[in-house]
C-alpha cells in the first residue's frame, strides 16, 4: 500500500511540539483517509481540515482523483471536519458514516 504523503512537519511558533496528525493511503486506485487526530488543545483550529487538504491534495497529485473518508456517526468534530471538507475546494471527497464500534 503506498502513501500519500510521508513528512512531517513542526511549527516552530508552538514550540515545535505535534498538535495533528493524519494517516492516509492508496491501493493504486481507491485511496482513503483513515485516521486524523489534533491535540485537544488544538481542535476547532482548523487543524484536522488542513491536514485533511493537504492529504487530500497529495493524493490527487497521484493521479487519484476520489478520496474516502469514513467517520462514525457519533463523532461530531469527525463529521463536521469531513461536512466543510466536501463544501470546500476538495469537492471529491466521498464520506463513509459509519455506525458501531469495534
């Protein structure tokens, strides 16, 4: 499975300290996100949309054009990042709402 963007960066303006981080990948033709995580401290930010974008991005720069994002129905902040992802620029965002937990 390839990735779609291995780097990370730190901003130095918070001390150099991770407040986000975002795992997606691609089979060769279907890519999704999997998971994304912001520090609590962080969250209503913006944070986990511009990561989403930036890895959105990186996998259409791969000649993927459709990106799949599954969320459970009871994470809000899950839905809501994913609801002003898809009215935004990344209108190719296709979202899986996902019921239960494992």
């Amino acid at each position: 499975m390839g990735t779609a963007q291995n780097r990370g960066e730190q901003d130095e303006g918070d001390g150099g300290n991770i407040i986000g981080a975002i795992l997606a990948g691609h089979d060769g033709r279907r890519s999704r996100i999997y998971h994304t995580a912001v520090h609590p401290e962080a969250r209503g930010m913006g944070v986990g949309s511009l990561l989403a974008g930036h890895a959105v991005e990186a996998l259409r720069a791969l000649g993927l054009p459709k990106v799949a994002v599954g969320v459970y129905a009871d994470n809000k902040a899950g839905n809501d990042c994913v609801c002003s992802i898809e009215s935004g620029p990344c209108e190719r965002v296709e979202s899986l709402q996902m019921s239960g937990r494992f």
